[in-house]
C-alpha cells in the first residue's frame, strides 16, 4: 500500500495508509497472538511486526517534518 503512494509521489500519504492498515491489524488480531493461548510464537511474532510497523510508518506520518506539506492546501 505504501509503494502506491510512493510511486504516486505522495510519501506522507503512502505512510499514513501503512500505519493504518498496521493498526487496524493489532487491534483485530492481539488477544489471538499470544503464546501463553497455546498459539504459535511466528503468529505472536507477526502482530508485534504489525505494532511496530504501525509505530514507525506512523511516527513519519505524524512526527515528520513533511507534515507541513499537508497544511498548505
């Protein structure tokens, strides 16, 4: 989802579909994960994946210097 919008030029845009996406995916799939559940360890593994792409994809889209790219419309 992301290369979409990076092949549209539009970064900031392709990184706040990303960590929507990634966090839509924890909060659906979080209580499923956990090993203690007698789950596997890759699905729990997945989900943390999921929670820190969210956290990295998110941070850019919030935090980056980027952002006053969309405040000028």
């Amino acid at each position: 989802m992301e290369r979409y919008g990076t092949a549209l030029g539009d970064s900031l845009n392709g990184a706040g579909i990303t960590a929507a996406w990634s966090g839509a995916y924890y909060l659906v799939n979080w209580r499923r994960a956990f090993p203690a559940r007698g789950r596997s360890f890759t699905s729990f593994l997945v989900v943390q994946f999921a929670l820190f792409n969210g956290f990295v994809y998110g941070s850019y889209y919030f935090l980056d210097a980027d952002t006053a790219r969309r405040s000028q419309v």
